[in-house]
C-alpha cells in the first residue's frame, strides 16, 4: 500500500517557496528530563540534514545549570560539521556562550529575548530595558567575526504571568533586537496561546513599524492546537521561514505551560496539499522522527508521523 497524499490545491496569494527552521535537536530535546546520548543527537541532525531540511539548530550553549541537557554543545559540536552546506546554528545566551560558539567553529548563532518583564527576569536574570545591554556586544562581536545572527523573541502573544501582551510592546522589543544587527526576527508563541487573528495582527503591526516581512519568521507551539491555523494565517500575510521541530518535539524549561512545538511533519503536510515548495522529504522525516521517539521511549506527538509511523523504520 502507497502512503497516502494530500490532494494539491494551491490557493492563490500564498508563497511560492517557504523555508523550514528546524529546532528539533535544540528546542525540541532541550526540556526532556532523560538526557540523551551525544551520540544519539548527532545522530538526529544527520539524519535531519539528510531529509533535506535547509536550516537545523543543533544546541545551545547555556550553562548545563539552567538546562542539563545541553550540557553536551561542544561535545556535539564536534562531532558534526558546522561548516557544510547545511546552517547549523547554536542559541547563545551572552558572551560566555559566544566565546564557546566560537571556539567550537560556529558559523551561525542566535540569541533569545523577551517581549515581557517576567520572563525576561526568570529566563534571563534581566528585564525588558536591560536586555539589550546582554544582547549588544554578543550581536556586535558576532558580526565582527563574521556570523549571521539570528534573534528570537518569547512571549510574543501572552505570557502565563503577565497574561496578554501588548502588541505595540512585542513590536518595540522585536525592532531593537533587529536593530542591533540581527538578520532575522523570530516571533515566539511560547505557551501556544495565538490565534489566527492575533498573528495578523502582529505581522501587520511589525509591517506598519517598517519590518519587512521577510526579516520575520513565526514561532508556533501547539499548546492548543492551534500551530497550523496559525501557520497557514501567517503564510497569508507573506511569512516564508517558519520554525518547526521534528515529531513535534518541544517545551520550554521556563515556562511549564508550554507544550510541544509545531510539528515539522504536520507543516509539511500542510504545505504539499497547498502546493508550496519547501525541500524536505517527508518520508525521511518521518522516519526520524520515528526514530527519536523510540529512544525516547513514547509516540510521537506529531498527527502526521503517527499516522505514518508504520512505514517509518529503524
């Protein structure tokens, strides 16, 4: 028996082509309590890699206090190749985690902000103003070497302590963090509270304050299952680089109320029946993230790779 496809009816008004950040082997694994084998993650990103995926965020180099499983970077690091046709960036949190970026040979990094006071003060031990005094030099000294600098921004569309977030302020936060020098802006729903209307709202905001939407990229998780209506509202406001993580693996170990993020396969499934170009194999990734479920012992949270997962071996 074929796998079965999704009928291609592409809608008019949509991109062409959209680019799928993968975060799988970083945001994804970064919250499971069992730490997994460095080999294992190396593992993972190859095989990532190998289902054509244009982008993989491999780890992050935080302090192994804060998150536990990422105390492996530079170990993993080395043992993939950060200088290959396929990015493979790194999160760093401040200078300390770009002197490690560095001397591991990264080529790409990026560094996580927030658009609310609290978070900012459990997640960075800053707050909203002071932040960017952390982000300058790391951003500065990155372009200095030659990097591409990527920035994320959490708590985009509520927050679990402060409730909704103010548009105009997510918009404040997201220019400067541009502002600084990063090449792209990616826009966190990080406890899956978004709707549809909220998220064109805020891309139109960010276009009415002189953002290019292609500078954006959105950040679903699916803590309501509302990543993919969210996903298809931000395709038609022009977004073309969403994030996306294998198996919809994923939390945030700062805050508990966020879930798993959007499942790559579950948007690339969506994707093939609008008839929008991405470049990945789904079979193969289906087939990792498969893989990883298995050494993590318990199903996929991803629609498209239980659905499929019979055909996915080891």
């Amino acid at each position: 028996m074929t796998r079965p496809l999704p009928m291609v009816v592409p809608p008019t008004g949509l991109p062409a082509r959209v680019t799928i950040y993968e975060v799988g082997p970083r945001d994804g694994l970064q919250n499971e309590s069992a730490i997994v084998p460095v080999e294992v993650k190396a593992e993972f990103v190859r095989r990532l890699v190998d289902a054509g995926l244009p982008i993989v965020e491999a780890t992050s180099f935080v302090h192994p206090k804060w998150v536990p499983q990422l105390a492996d970077a530079a170990d993993l690091a080395a043992r993939l190749d950060l200088e290959g046709a396929v990015p493979l960036p790194v999160l760093v949190p401040n200078e300390r985690g770009l002197d490690r970026a560095l001397e591991a040979g990264s080529k790409h990094i990026a560094i996580f902000g927030s658009a609310t006071q609290t978070f900012a003060e459990r997640n960075l031990n800053s707050d909203l103003e002071t932040q960017f005094a952390m982000f300058e030099p790391v951003v500065s000294r990155a372009l200095a070497e030659g990097l591409d600098v990527r920035a994320y921004v959490s708590m985009c569309f509520g927050d679990p302590w402060e409730g909704a977030v103010p548009i105009d302020q997510v918009v404040r936060v997201g220019k400067r963090l541009l502002d600084l020098g990063a090449s792209q802006l990616s826009i966190g729903d990080t406890i899956g509270v978004a709707t549809a209307g909220h998220v064109g709202a805020l891309i139109d905001a960010f276009g009415s304050a002189g953002v290019d939407v292609d500078r954006l990229a959105m950040h679903f998780h699916d803590t309501y299952g509302q990543a993919l209506a969210n996903a298809y509202a931000a395709l038609g406001k022009g977004i073309t680089t969403f994030d996306a993580s294998a198996g919809g693996l994923g939390g945030c170990p700062y805050a508990k109320s966020a879930t798993g993020n959007l499942a790559t396969e579950d948007l690339v499934w969506m994707l093939d029946g609008l008839g929008i170009e991405h470049g990945v194999d789904l079979d193969a990734m289906v087939e990792a993230s498969a893989w990883m479920a298995k050494h993590l012992g318990r199903p996929s949270p991803s629609a498209v790779v239980r659905a499929l997962a019979d055909r996915a071996t080891d």
